[in-house]
C-alpha cells in the first residue's frame, strides 16, 4: 500500500486513517493520499480489486458456471433459445 501525507501531518495519523477506511468499508486500500491544509485534512484514496465472480440466470436458477450439473441439465441449457439485442454480425439494428 502506498501512503503519501502532504504537510503537516504525523505518520501515526496517516495511520489511523488508513485503519478507519478500511475498517468503515471492509475492504484494504491500495493508495491514500493525505493533504493537511491548516485544520482541514483531504484524504483521496483507491481501494484494490475485489474479486467476483459473474452469475447468471439460467433455465431459472441462478449459477456462477455449469460445471457441476448433470447431463440432463446441460441438455436443457443447450436446447433453450437464446437471444441477443444486435442484428447481424452483432452489430445493433438500426430504427428509422
């Protein structure tokens, strides 16, 4: 993690603010810049990537991937009609 204070700032507050951000949205910082005017204190910061994983609806149940089903399911996957917004080649379709 990069912390960078500008002014008149001690090390142990840059601290305390990296403990409140990631404690106050549970999650861990990758970068936090600390500007010190006077009494006011600007705090711009970055939080790393969470990493997700994408879910889908499908033949009405809800699934990360389809690695775990049985052939009858997998069937039934295939066999659905699917449909796209675009016209041919993916390109969208134009309204007059």
């Amino acid at each position: 993690m990069s912390v960078t204070i500008t002014g008149n700032a001690d090390p142990r507050e840059a601290q305390a603010y990296v403990e409140y951000l990631e404690k106050k949205y549970n999650r861990k910082l990758e970068t936090l810049d600390v500007n010190i005017d006077g009494e006011y204190a600007d705090l711009n910061y970055k939080f790393t990537n969470v990493p997700f994983e994408r879910i889908r609806r499908i033949t009405g149940y809800l699934v990360g991937t389809m690695d775990h089903w049985n052939d009858a399911k997998t069937a039934e996957e295939a066999d659905r009609v699917k449909h796209s917004l675009g016209g041919e080649n993916g390109q969208m379709e134009q309204l007059s």
